[in-house]
C-alpha cells in the first residue's frame, strides 16, 4: 500500500490524468477564496485550511477525551481491497481499467483532489468536468447524459449544490454508472432488501462504518438525522433500520428539535448547523456526526461543531471515507460491467408463434408478427448503445468496435448448414438455419445466432422469390430482408462500377494525351501548390521512385508514373447490376463520338458476383478490406505485369463507398431470436458465404456454450467446399458440424423423377408417395455425406418434411443418412410449427458438436492451380479428369508467373448437378469437366474457374416472379413477394 494515505497526514499530490483520460474543462476550476491556491485541484492553502481543522477538533477534545476511530487505517482497508479486486479483475482482462467520470459545477477542488488521490491508490482513472457554478439543470443533464452514453465511463458522481440535485437531474443517471446511489432505482432496490444488485451512497455507508469501527452498538439506540435531504436521508433511514436501530428525521427548523436531541443517542447532521440552534440542545455523550454537503466539498460553512461532547465528531473521518466507499462502489462498477460482457445466458424474450394450418403465405406470416425493436434486441444479446447503428424500426448495423471490446471473449460452437444437389425450387437451406437458432435460443435456451446471406435482386424479381427462410421459420419483417435492407448490394454496385469507369477512362486518357501532359493532369498544381496524394506516393514507391517532390522526377519518371499501359485485351473487370438481364451478358462500350474510336467488347456480371461482394464476404476489419481491395487485379500491362485498383488510385474511394456495408446487419427470426444478414455471394459464380465479419461478431456474441449458424449456398459440393477451402482459410476459424439439409422431392428428382421446374405444377410422383424413388435418389444425399466427411466434420441430416412426405419416405431417409456415416438424421417441421419443429435437429447439432471435429482442408495451397482444380473434379464432384480450354491454360500460365498461383480455388459451376451438366442427377461418374476460362480475383484472394458454359448474369424466365409483386399504393404494403 502506497504511504501516501492517510491524505491528512501528508500533503494531498495534485494528480494529473492519466492518459486515455483526458480532463474535460467547461469552466476554469477555482479554489476556495479561503485557499492560497489556484486552478483545479485547491493548493497548499485548501490543504493548510483541512490541515489547522484538524488541529482545531483534535485540541477541542481536551487531554481525557475519547480519541477518534482508526479513520485511516478504514479508509486504507477500503482502498487495499478495491485494488486488489480490481488486480484480480485485471488479471483476466489486462487491458481493464475502470473509469469515474465526475460532473463538478462550482469551487470544490479540495474534494477533487481526494477524489483523485483516491483513485490514483485503488488503480483506476478519473476524469472531471468541470461546470460554471451557475450551470443550468439542461445543462447538467446534457453532460449526464453524454457520459450515460460513454462506454469507456463505469460510473458517475455529481459534485453539484444541493439546490441542483432536482428529480430530473438525478433520474438522469443510468442507474448502473450511479455509484452515489442517488436514482430512484438504486434506492428502491436498497429499501427493498437488494443491496447486492444497487450502488448505495457512500456517505451513507461511511456514517454506518465510523459508528461500527469505533465501537457503537446501534441495536436498540435512537438516531436522529437533521437537515439531510433526498437520497442521503432514504439511504440512512434504511441502514439504521436494518441494523435494528429507531430512527427519526427532522430539519432544523422542526420546532420539537430540542426535544429530540435531547432524547438521540447518535446524531447525524446532513446539513451545515445554524447558528441559532446552541451546542447545549445536544447532550453530553452524544456521538455526532457532520456528513452535511458544504463540509463534504471543502468548505468551512457555518456552524461546524468543535466542541468537546464526550463522543465521537467525525467530520474529516466521513468525507474522507465516502470517497474511499464511492472508490470501492467503482470497483463494483467494473466488476459488473466485466460479467456483463461474458455473456452468459441471453435474457432474451423470445416472441410467441400461434401457427395456422394450412400455413399461410410467407409474407403473410411475416406480417402477423410484430417483431421487437432493433436496439431492445441489441442490448438483450449484449450489444452497447455506441455499438449499433439503428435502420428503421427493425435492423441496425453493427460497428466492428464489438470485436475489440470481446478479444478476450471465448468464442462460441461453429455449425454450417449445407445442402445436397438442389431443384430449381431450392430444398430449404435458410428456413432450416432460421428454424434450428429458433429452436435452440427458444426452446432450448442455448443462445443461438443465424448469419445469413442477404439475397440478390435477380433471384428475388426473378426465379426464386423471398430468401428469408419461409413458412414459420423466417427472417422478418420478411420484404425489409428481401428488398434493399440497408443498401450493401447498392454500395459493391457503385464500388463496382467505379473501378470499371476509371479503367476505360484511363486507357482513353492515355491514349489521347502525351507523358508530359498526363503527368501535368494527374498531378495539378493548386492554389500554387503541386503535391501528390497519399495514393500517388505509394504507386511512386512501388516503381521504387524515392522522391515526393512532383517537380523532382525526371521525364522517364514522369512517364513510368502516368502510365498503365493497360492491354485492353486482359481487362478482367466487368461491370455490374443486382438485375437478372441477359442481354448484359455481351455488350460493346465506347461507341459513342466522344470516345475517340476506343470501343472494346465487355459484359455485365450480376452484382453478387463482383469480387468486391467477396472482398466484403472474406474480410475481417476496415483496414484489411481496403488492403483487399487496393490488390484487386482489373487487367495486365502490356508487359504481362497485373493491373491494380491501387494503381488506378481509386482504392481510398472504394473504401469511402464501402465503409458502411463491411457492418453486419442485426435482425430477427419469427421468435425473436438474433440474426446476422451480411454480404451475399452465390456459390454457383463466387464462394457463397455470408461474411466472416459476421460469423467472428456472433461467434463473441453467443459465448463459449453457444451457436452460431452459418449457412453455405447451394449443395455440399459448391457452397460447402468453398466454405471450408476458402471461407475457413481467410478467417482461422474452425467448424464443429455440419448440418446437410436433404428433401424426399429432391431426393426422387434423383431417383430418376421427372424434372422439376419454377414455376411448373411438380408432377405425382414428388406429391405420391414413392419408395422407390427417394430410395435410388439418397445416391447424392450419400455423397454428399461424404464430401463433408472428406474435410473431418461430423454431419448431422436436416430432413426439411414437406406436408405431402409419408412417414416410410421419411424413416428411408434418416436409415439410409445414418448407413451413410451420418453423425445422426433428423426430420424436421419448422416450416409448419416454428422452433419447436426442428427442436430434435437441435440436440443433435448440439451432441455432434461437443463430440469435436478433426477439421482439414481438401488440398495444399502451395499446389499448382491446375493440381488444386482436379483434387476438387475427382474427389468432390467425382469427375474422372478435367480437360483445359486454351483461354484457361493461357490464363492459369499468366497468373502463375505473376504470383498468385498459391491461391485456393473458388469453382463455378452449376450446382443442379454434381457434373457440369444440370441435367445428370443422382450422382454421375467418369466425366471429364471442362474448363473453359480461368479468372483471378486477388482482392479476395482465390482464382475463379468457369466451368463449362457456366454465366457470371443470369437470365429471366418466361414469367418472372414479379408479375406477382405490387404495391397497396393505400397501405403502402408489398404484395406477391413470395
């Protein structure tokens, strides 16, 4: 313990802030006019004035009084055990230090200096704002309430007058950070037995210790309280009481005061005496304490006792340890602000479903839900108001901050949901995510979190329809999830695009326009000034010119700067649109005049398919995106070197455009359970993954004992594989099950079943019941159980029941899953009842994933690209070999030699089929897959092979879904939308 305690018995150090705690001035702090001292924090006068008080109680005493209690030797207790709590806290959090924020108006800078000394002893900070005595209650309350919002502050003490402490002004306070105990709601806990879950004021605590320390029974003894007012006099009155004393209160001008001085044993002054009340009212004896607010901020005031009572006067000894006691109250403050943060079971209020049978449209049971608000859901899972950025009603961002907040925090159970090869209707994989998190958080009690992808326009206005899941097992609201959410598909569009315009804009520019010229353009003089960017000077070093002067280069220099030389025949980067338009798919660019005859062919890719959407998808913080996306390759030069966004100098723009969307997305399920919607890949032209961003934020969020969710697009052999290959390797992180979603109407459409297409009634062999079928079909469930077995994860079968399945159809499949090396098989029902229908699948993902998982990857990325492309044909899709389109071999040779061949594979193929055929089902063998072009997306981080005639734009059917979508233009609600 540091000698620098007792503070009365040395002089009081004048502490500075310690950093990352910045002392907040609203007005200058002045001393005391009794006090020699200037400036916040009093001065040798203050201490000389606390110093000869002392003097003045100890001598009025005389020689034969009863000397004080062990004032320092409590207020050394007290400290003593707040740091050593506080170490003990610090050794599982090193980076913790709890902060006490202080709203000072007026002179009261002896106290301050306690305060600070006090805090310096117990190891944590302090920080004042210092007020204008004459500030105003809005004024006051607005710094309360900035401070309520500071997650960095952990409590906070108002050192205002008396006339001050208004009902507004206190209930102000969050009652977490209100460690004087002053709120309404810290006091009524107090008074109903709570003291363990409120801050009591330590004033208050200080006067109960004095009394106990120095010996004082206070059973059966009579306490009168005088002129305290508010929290203070609630606060004794309920101390005394519980430890069985009677207490009265009174103000000074009570007529019967004399009366009941005479009769207290103990007195307990909560304000200044006045002058006419004479020291012979109170009987020799009398134990007296002064705990009033003037002596409290250093002030002499008025009628301060110094006269010898044969009892104990306490004056210095409660200021002094109500300090030590709000110190401790800090300490507390801490400790519960660090439980808080382990997350432990979520309090969630989970909504309740009444499910209708038959069930009614998605939309209308999106609809028949009021989900909770967006920030009540946040801090019910642990989120802090600082760390949410609230859409509407119903879905807020989450800031990236929360990954730095819970570093330390064990992260939860990792489940993927995957698929076996699917219809043209899709088999459910995302009502099946939706219906096992709200079996889990519902009706298990395990905390649970789905992340999701966020769909794309095309499918939504074109085959598909809604992507929130369906049934009673669905994001909601449910038109919110499918159209626009907070904008991230409009920001990788115009991302996009912008890169695609600087590139043709450059190649033009350069064509047009001498070195000289060019160079004058590209760095301008201003206002007098010629300077370069900060992305200019990092192309200067990357050609490896160590200058920063623009005037200093030389002609060659000027020249090798300005220009790309980009060969327009290696462009890579296309343009992009979230809109099913196959007339996109080949246009020609720059035919108008004002293009100077530079025209070359091009296309439009959908929007989900930009690598910036898997930039986003792949990244795991602001820095690193921008660093992705600086390395994203457009093009070659005309010396066979890459192309950059970096060295177009748009990277810092990307970033700018892109700053939001790298925020998840929080929403719901129907139950009120906790989803992520973030980034939306498909897996059939990119990796199909929602973010990792994502997925690491929720894995914190759950704890140790909990689940999160993730879902891979389209069948194990697309989007599970790149899950694992190439989700897995960029984040670290390791998955414990995966759950195989499988349906009987699939599984027939395998079994040799007619074909199955959007939009067409299904034929009666998927709405009969067929043995025969669903039996030969299960050859794809099989290997599709064994794709995920080839990466050591253990496979858990989500049967997702349709209403026309039979119970044998269903027993088949769970048999021949289990036969199969399934971990377990399991129907599941959620898309009828909610939750409570996929509640089996939930203990079993549950059972797998504590069993642990021997997790590999499929190949080496040191291995040629070309080794790496046919380990995923043979052992994944079970082709027998692949075969190269020149296009693919030059392009492979290409990005080989610049580097990048140490990259994973993100394949696009079909994923109606295990073969590059959408019409071979089941599970077709001894093909030879073709290859017909190769691209690189560096950014991301992985090379992109096109498998056979496989399109990066998608097409509209004959009727699209939106020939049922419209507006009530009344309600202003959507119709039709799935």
């Amino acid at each position: 313990m540091s000698a620098r305690l007792p503070l009365f018995l040395r002089g009081l150090r004048r502490l500075q802030p310690p950093p990352g705690s910045p002392l907040r001035l609203r007005a200058p702090c002045r001393a005391s006019s009794s006090g020699g001292g200037g400036g916040c924090g009093g001065g040798e006068g203050l201490l000389e004035q606390r110093r000869l008080r002392d003097s003045q109680v100890g001598s009025s005493r005389g020689q034969g009084s009863q000397a004080p209690p062990a004032r320092d030797s409590i207020v050394r207790e007290v400290i003593q055990n707040s740091k050593e709590v506080l170490n003990l806290l610090q050794e599982k959090n090193p980076t913790f230090k709890p902060v006490l924020a202080i709203i000072q108006a007026g002179d009261d800078n002896l106290m301050q200096e306690i305060n600070q000394n006090l805090a310096e002893e117990a190891g944590l900070n302090i920080t004042h704002i210092c007020l204008p005595p004459d500030s105003s209650e809005a004024e006051i309350i607005d710094e309360i309430l900035k401070i309520n919002e500071d997650t960095k502050v952990h409590g906070l003490a108002l050192q205002i007058s008396e006339n001050s402490f208004s009902n507004k002004v206190l209930n102000a306070l969050k009652p977490e950070k209100d460690v004087d105990g002053v709120t309404d709601i810290n006091l009524g806990r107090l008074v109903r037995g709570d003291a363990h879950e409120c801050y009591i004021s330590p004033v208050a605590r200080a006067v109960i210790a004095l009394l106990e320390k120095s010996g004082v029974n206070l059973d059966g003894k009579k306490i009168l309280v005088i002129g305290a007012h508010g929290s203070l006099e609630a606060a004794l009155q309920c101390l005394f009481q519980r430890r069985g004393s009677m207490t009265m209160s009174s103000q000074w001008e009570t007529p019967q005061l004399q009366s009941k001085l005479h009769e207290a044993d103990i007195v307990v002054l909560g304000s200044p005496k006045p002058e006419e009340i004479p020291l012979s009212w109170i009987q020799p004896g009398t134990t007296v304490l002064n705990c009033s607010h003037d002596f409290l901020s250093g002030k002499l005031g008025g009628g301060s006792l110094g006269v010898h009572l044969n009892g104990l006067i306490a004056e210095n000894d409660v200021s002094l340890l109500a300090a030590a006691l709000r110190i401790q109250n800090m300490v507390s403050s801490g400790r519960r602000w660090l439980r808080e943060q382990q997350h432990a079971r979520w309090r969630l209020h989970c909504l309740k479903l009444q499910p209708l049978s038959p069930v009614p449209s998605d939309l209308e049971i999106s609809r028949a839900q009021t989900p909770k608000a967006v920030d009540v859901l946040a801090k019910e899972i642990g989120l802090l108001a600082d760390e949410i950025e609230i859409y509407g009603k119903s879905k807020a961002k989450v800031r990236l901050s929360l990954l730095e907040r819970l570093k330390d925090q064990a992260d939860g159970k990792y489940v993927l949901v995957a698929g076996i090869t699917p219809t043209p209707l899709g088999e459910g994989k995302s009502t099946v995510t939706v219906g096992l998190v709200q079996a889990m958080t519902a009706h298990l009690n395990i905390n649970s979190f789905a992340c999701l992808r966020q769909p794309s326009q095309g499918p939504t206005f074109g085959v598909k329809g809604g992507a929130a899941g369906g049934g009673y097992a669905q994001v909601i609201p449910m038109e919110e999830f499918n159209l626009h959410l907070t904008g991230d598909i409009h920001a990788i569009t115009a991302a996009n695009n912008l890169l695609a315009a600087a590139i043709d804009t450059r190649i033009l520019h350069e064509n047009t326009q001498t070195d000289k010229a060019l160079y004058n353009r590209l760095v301008p003089s201003v206002n007098g000034v010629r300077e370069f960017s900060s992305i200019q000077l990092a192309r200067l070093k990357k050609l490896g010119i160590n200058k920063t002067d623009p005037n200093a280069l030389t002609e060659e220099e000027m020249g090798k700067f300005a220009r790309l030389d980009i060969d327009p025949s290696t462009i890579t980067w296309q343009r992009v649109l979230d809109t099913n338009d196959r007339f996109l798919r080949k246009i020609t660019i720059g035919q108008a005049p004002t293009e100077k005859g530079y025209s070359r062919q091009a296309q439009f890719d959908i929007a989900v398919a930009s690598e910036i959407m898997a930039v986003l998808a792949l990244t795991d913080s602001l820095a690193d995106m921008k660093e992705r996306l600086g390395r994203m390759v457009v093009a070659s030069d005309k010396n066979g070197q890459p192309v950059t966004a970096e060295d177009l100098g748009v990277t810092g723009a990307l970033t700018v455009l892109m700053k939001d969307a790298i925020k998840p997305n929080l929403m719901q399920t129907l139950e009120g359970t906790p989803v992520f919607v973030h980034a939306g890949p498909f897996a059939n032209i990119a990796h199909g993954n929602s973010s990792v961003l994502a997925d690491k934020i929720a894995l914190k969020l759950v704890g140790q004992e909990g689940f999160v969710v993730t879902e891979a697009g389209f069948g194990a052999d697309i989007g599970m594989e790149k899950f694992f290959n190439i989700k897995c390797r960029a984040s670290g992180l390791v998955p414990n099950a995966v759950v195989l979603v499988a349906t009987v109407r699939a599984l027939k459409m395998h079994g040799g079943g007619p074909s199955v297409t959007a939009g067409v009634p299904l034929k009666k062999e998927y709405t009969e019941e067929n043995i025969q079928l669903v039996a030969d079909g299960c050859c794809n469930l099989q290997k599709q159980i064994q794709i995920a077995q080839l990466f050591g994860v253990p496979v858990i079968v989500a049967l997702n029941v349709f209403k026309t399945d039979t119970r044998a159809e269903i027993d088949l499949v769970c048999e021949l899953a289990k036969r199969a090396g399934a971990f377990d098989a399991v129907p599941c029902y959620h898309w009828s009842v909610g939750g409570k229908g996929s509640v089996q699948l939930a203990r079993a993902v549950r059972d797998a994933a504590n069993k642990g998982s021997r997790f590999r990857f499929l190949y080496d990325v040191q291995l040629p690209i070309v080794e790496k492309i046919r380990t995923i044909a043979q052992a994944v899709y079970g082709a027998k070999d692949i075969e190269l389109s020149p296009e693919a071999q030059s392009k492979i040779n290409r990005y080989t030699q610049q580097g990048f061949g140490n990259l994973p594979i993100c394949m696009a193929k079909t994923h109606l089929s295990l073969s590059h055929e959408p019409d071979k089902k089941g599970v077709p063998r001894d093909f030879i897959l073709p290859i017909s072009d190769v691209r690189a997306s560096i950014g991301a981080g992985f090379i992109y092979p096109l498998v056979g005639t496989m399109s990066t734009m998608p097409g509209l059917p004959t009727r699209p879904c939106f020939y049922d979508i419209d507006l009530d233009t009344e309600t202003e609600q959507v119709k039709g939308l799935f």
